[in-house]
C-alpha cells in the first residue's frame, strides 16, 4: 500500500486551499487599518508607517555615503 495515494492528496489539497484562506482572514483582521469611525489610521499603522520610513531614509543615507573612499 503506497503512502501517497489520491484520498490522501486530496485531503491534503483542500486543508492547505482551506487554511490559506483561514489564515488570510486572520492576517487582514490583525493588519493596522483605518478606523472607520474617525477614519484615521490607528496608533499602530502610524508606527509601522514612520519605522518603514526611518529604515528608507538610513538606507538611502548610508548607500549614498559608500562611494566615499575610507
């Protein structure tokens, strides 16, 4: 009896096509959003949003700084 048969992989199939929709939902539900009743971004999409900033800005200042000879 072979380990990998049809039942078993389309078993397989559909718990991975179901839980990749579980887990997309969860991801969207826990992703910073605007709060749609002040429809401002809250708290933790601010933070996100200056971090991402911050680390464009010391990437681009140190890549700019490399063509300097030590």
């Amino acid at each position: 009896m072979s380990v990998f048969n049809r039942r078993n992989a389309a078993v397989g199939w559909i718990t991975w096509a179901v839980g990749k929709r579980v887990l997309k939902r969860k991801a969207k539900e826990a992703a910073p959003s605007i709060d749609p009743e002040t429809k401002k971004p809250n708290r933790s999409a601010i933070a996100l949003l200056v971090a991402g900033m911050v680390g464009v800005l010391t990437f681009w200042r140190r890549r700019s700084g490399d063509d300097e000879p030590e």
